[in-house]
C-alpha cells in the first residue's frame, strides 16, 4: 500500500520535478531534463535518422576510436561534448579544434548526445565533425557520429541530433514529442528504442503536412542502457524539425517513490 501512495505521489508531482530541474534546484544526479531536437534536410523516400546527418545507427557498438575535426582551418576553438560512455555513464568533456587536423577523442565513447561551441566566436567551417574517419573530413554519414553545421547561413554552433542513450542507473521518460515541416512537406515520423543487445522497436509515431504534429502528456518509460532513435521519411521531401523531452531520473530516487515496484 505505501508503495502504491508513494507512486501516486510521485505521478502528481511529475510536472512539478520538471520545472525544479529547470530552476536548478534538482541535482544532476538525482534527475535531469533534456529538450532533444534536431533539424534534418528530407529527401523524397529516402529513411533518414533525425539529424543534420543520416547515420541510421549513430551508435558505437563496437567501440572505435573517434576523431574531432572542422573543414575550415579556422575553426580553434573549444567544444564541448556530452556523451554517453562505453560503460553507459554519461561524462563530458572539452576539446580546442585544430582546423582540419583531426584530433583523437578515444574509443570510450557510446554516443555522442550533443557537440557546442563554447568558444567566443561562431564556427567558419561548414561542418565540424565527430568521426571514425582518422584522416579528416568523413568520406560518407556512416562515419560521422555528431556534428555541428551552418544552416541557411548560419552557424548553429551545437549539434543538431535527436538520439540518446539512458545512462546505468537512471530511467528515461519521454513526456512529448513534436515535428514540424516546412510548407509542402509531408512527413511520417516514429521514436524507435532498443533497450542492451536488444533491436530498435517502435514506440511512437507523428504524421505532418506542411504543419506542426505534437504529441503530449506523454508517459513512456525507458530503462537504463536504452538507445533512442528517432527517424522519418517523405513522400515530399522538406526541412523537417523534431523537439522531444527526456526526464532522467536516477534509479535509487525513483524507488524512494515506487517502492522498488
């Protein structure tokens, strides 16, 4: 019976732990929030991960060792890099670019969540890139890992990607999901997860014309250890966007309030 009060408790005060996590008041290792988007360049009928680029599994389940490099020999400054590690910790690090001079991050990373400019002034280069490719620039998207690009202009000095792996023990909650397409675009869109040596299964879908699809009041649980991908195709083909949130909670809290159910 506490169980059963303590869960209800803790579904009351779900929206209320979100906004405590964005006010700081949450330590990161208890929970956390993520506002996950990207921006991807549809072509017609082609399967695409949601991303500025189509790496259909942007895990390293093998481990590799992973470069950091720009396509500009201007770009030097630091990037900062939050990652999902090989033991599914989440760890960050910072790295200075060298240009064109790719830089060896190791090959203790899992999957790259996010890449940004922490620099003080904005990227040259088209493209900076994490990737296997030890030489420079990657050959082909199966290379490329995370990456920061200039759209329409414009540096966008973070990465535009929408995958994420849960960390060891934490759990995942997605709470929404929303794509939005470009005027004539039309867009079928679905969150597929794959928990450890398992296979990506589908969770969600969102289907757009030319308009904003939005799913909400979402309670999907996502174990520890879990991948998360979410993909799309078109008939017609359009910049697409996608914005989902991820509540992180740690394992040990979750139980306080569940009571090990």
């Amino acid at each position: 019976m506490s169980g059963t009060k303590n869960l209800n408790q803790f579904l009351d005060n779900f929206s209320e732990l979100e906004r405590k996590i964005e006010c700081g008041y949450i330590p990161d290792d208890v929970a956390y929030k993520l506002d996950i988007f990207a921006r991807t360049d549809l072509a017609n009928g082609v399967l695409s991960l949601f991303s500025s680029f189509n790496n259909l599994n942007p895990y390293l389940d093998t481990p590799s060792e992973l470069f950091i490099v720009s396509n500009s020999i201007s770009d030097t400054f630091d990037v900062f890099i939050d990652y999902i590690d090989q033991d599914r910790n989440r760890k960050t690090k910072t790295i200075t670019l060298t240009g064109t001079t790719p830089i060896s991050l190791g090959s203790d990373i899992y999957c790259v969540f996010r890449m940004i400019n922490n620099g003080s002034v904005d990227q040259v280069g088209t493209n900076v890139y994490i990737t296997t490719n030890a030489t420079g620039v990657p050959a082909n998207a199966s290379e490329i890992y995370s990456e920061m690009v200039v759209t329409s202009g414009v540096p966008a000095n973070i990465s535009l990607t929408s995958f994420y792996s849960i960390p060891i023990g934490y759990t995942g909650f997605v709470t929404k999901a929303y794509i939005n397409v470009e005027k004539g675009g039309d867009v079928k869109a679905a969150l597929f997860t794959r928990p450890e040596n398992g296979v990506f299964r589908f969770v969600k879908g969102l289907e757009s014309f030319q308009s904003q699809a939005m799913v909400t009041n979402m309670f999907d649980r996502i174990k520890e250890k879990t991948d998360l991908r979410p993909i799309a195709i078109a008939q017609t083909g359009a910049i697409t966007y996608v914005d989902y949130t991820v509540l992180v909670i740690s394992n040990e809290y979750l139980n306080n309030y569940t009571g090990g159910i």
